[in-house]
C-alpha cells in the first residue's frame, strides 16, 4: 500500500482543529494556540505550572479557545525533553487532547528564520505540527507500561552491574594481576568467594591451598578443588601486585563485591517480574515458539514496542527502531544506502541480538542469512546481513 504518513497527518488538521504549541519546563510550561492557518488566538504564551491546579488551568483556557472560537479538536505539540513532558503527556491524553511530539533539531533550526528568540519555541512548535512533521507519542498502560518500566530498571540494573565487575577487573589489575591466569572472569564463583575472606595475593599464600580449598568445602561448591586452589595459591606466591595501602585495598574491594551481590540479586528479582508480567501478554506464546527467540528478546521487544497491535504496518516497527533503509545520493552520486538509526537504540539493540540468535539456532533464518550472503545480485557483507535479518 502507498501512503505519505505526513499528508495523513497533515489531513488529520483541519479547520476545526485547535493546535497547541507547548515549550516544556522543568517547574512551568509555555502554551500558544493557533489555527489550521497559523493564525494565532492570544497576544501572549500561557505559563501553567508542571502541578495539578497548572494542568487544570491550562485545560480551562483550552476549552475557552475552543468554545469561543468553534474548534472541535485539540492537538499539543511538544519537544520530548528528557522526563518533563511525560506527566503532561499523560494528562492531555486522559483529557481527550492528542499530544505529539516534534524533533528538537526541527524546532532549533526553524527557529532560526525568525530572530532565534526562545520565548517563540511554542509558535514554532505550532508550525511544524501544522505542516504534519511530528509524531504520536506511545504512553502505555497497564501491563505494557509495567513491563516498559521494569525491563527499564533491568536495563539499568545490567550496566550498574558492568561497571562494578570493571572495577573488579581494575582492582585486580593493579593487586593481583595473576588473578586472570587461574580464572577468565573477574565474577567466577570460586573466585569470588577466594576473594571474600583473602583479597590480596599475600593473604591467599598465608591461607594456602588447604585453605582456600576448605573455604569451597564448607560452601558445599563442588566445581572447585584442590586442582584449582594450588594454581591461585602459586599465582599469589610470584604476584606483581601493588602492596601500598593494603587496609585500604582490602575494603574497596569489600564494597565492590557487595555491590556485585546487590546488582545481581536485584537482576534476578526483576527478571523474575518481568516473566510473571509477560503470561499476561495472549501473544507470548506464539513469539516464544520461534526457535531462537527466548524470554530475554520477548521482553526487550514488548518493553520497547508496547502492544504490537497498534501497528498496521511492519516497516513501521522497522521505522521505529530506526532500521528504515535510507539513500546517500546527491544529484549525479549515488552512494551506498543504510539504515537510519533515527528510532528507539534499546528495540534496534534487542532486534539485532535477536537476529544473531535466530541465525544460530533457527533453520529458517540461517538459509536466510546465507542466501544474501551468497546471492548473485548485490551480495551483502556479513554484518550488513545480520541487519538486513534483525
């Protein structure tokens, strides 16, 4: 089907319709109004407080423009400025007023054929709305928006938990860096508990390898034993490490195990939330029984995209997740196409580790992968592949 998405939105403004432009703040918010014809209503911006009674105050001059003026239909522009807009957004969708949103790169740079004066960033809102260049925000609800905002805490929860194991990594770089030579991972589980009672290198040699052996004993660990304790116990023996400020060294390393403990129980907990939200979604079923899509994805993908069935199009999820293919060419050159990036980098990530899975384990999607690879026509690398198929 051919369609312009900004003639629809475009036809959706008529003369009946009210347009808000909203320059958003922090504390208080700037509000100008206008018609299909940019003709605006008031001499000057209305400032309503980010409060209950300013949400009220700026629905009651709403509602006076419309009855005084015979508009129908209310749609607010806004710049999605970090976290402000979201308690406006909500409350102008549970009011019947369509909030949207327009690019703040589009606002700076019109803004500029006038006199770059920002107290005219809602009349300049207001024009990009009416000329159909914003987007409809999604603000889910129910288990879509429980779902969004735990897999968020996940989200942050995962990097917290980097940064820690790479000051673990740090710190046994610069105290022990034998370490790395007994084990792979910073995080090992016999490891970690080694380094629980003795962190430094001449404490482990003092406890010997009976010692730390007894520590996996008493903590029933049966992955370890004396076949790994005698190796880390010699490391300790020829370590480099530094031996200044051993008390010091001692408790940082104390605090960064503590943290490591916190951020992956907290892990756990939420990955436990998230599965007990997802048997609430009818269609998880039917994503979890394609081989090589796990919970993980599942839950990535409903967190960023919200219910599916607002969608009337794929390549709008495509679009979405900033994977749309767009040209590089200028008059007579022709340069290679890519994708736009311009969408949501969390659902973009999630597509695409979805994608290395399904080529790894998934029949269908492996022959996919092949046939561009190997296709007479325009063959494609193997990344641009893995793209093509996320």
């Amino acid at each position: 089907m051919n369609y312009n998405i900004q003639n629809a939105k475009i036809a959706s403004i008529t003369e009946k319709t009210l347009i808000v432009g909203i320059d958003v703040g922090s504390e208080t918010h700037y509000a100008r109004a206008f018609d299909w014809r940019n003709y605006e209503f008031t001499k000057k911006p209305l400032a309503f407080s980010n409060t209950e009674a300013g949400f009220l105050t700026f629905k009651a001059w709403v509602e006076d423009l419309q009855e005084k003026y015979g508009k129908t239909a209310v749609i607010a522009g806004m710049e999605p400025t970090g976290h402000y807009w979201f308690a406006l957004g909500k409350f102008l969708q549970d009011n019947g007023m369509k909030p949207v949103h327009v690019n703040p790169h589009h606002v700076h740079k019109s803004k500029e054929l006038d006199d770059n004066n920002p107290s005219k960033d809602p009349k300049t809102i207001a024009a990009l709305v009416n000329e159909g260049r914003f987007n409809y925000p999604y603000i889910p609800t129910g288990v879509y928006a429980e779902i969004r905002s735990l897999y968020g805490l996940q989200v942050m929860t995962q990097e917290a938990l980097i940064r820690v194991k790479n000051r673990i990594a740090r710190w046994l770089s610069i105290y022990f860096p034998e370490y790395k030579d007994v084990y792979r991972s910073c995080d090992a589980i016999s490891g970690v508990m080694v380094l629980k009672v003795c962190p430094l290198p001449a404490d482990i040699v003092m406890l010997g390898a009976d010692g730390v052996n007894k520590i996996w004993r008493d903590a029933k660990l049966r992955a370890a034993g004396m076949k790994r304790a005698r190796p880390l116990v010699e490391a300790a023996k020829h370590s480099v490490g530094s031996t200044e400020s051993p008390e010091a060294a001692k408790y940082e390393m104390e605090l960064l195990l503590g943290d490591y403990e916190v951020y992956t129980k907290r892990l756990e907990e939420l990955t436990e939330k998230i599965e007990v939200k997802l048997e609430e979604i009818p269609y998880v079923d039917k994503l979890l029984e394609i081989k090589g899509v796990g919970k993980k994805t599942v839950s990535g993908l409903i967190a960023e995209i919200g219910d599916i069935s607002r969608f009337d199009n794929p390549k709008q999820i495509q679009k979405l997740a900033g994977y749309a293919i767009v040209a590089c060419s200028s008059g007579k050159h022709k340069g290679e196409s890519h994708i736009s990036y311009r969408g949501r980098k969390r659902l973009r990530y999630v597509l695409y580790e979805a994608a290395i899975s399904l080529i790894g384990q998934n029949a269908e999607f492996k022959e996919i992968h092949r046939d561009y690879l190997t296709r007479q026509n325009n063959p494609l690398k193997k990344m641009e592949s893995v793209i093509a198929v996320a």
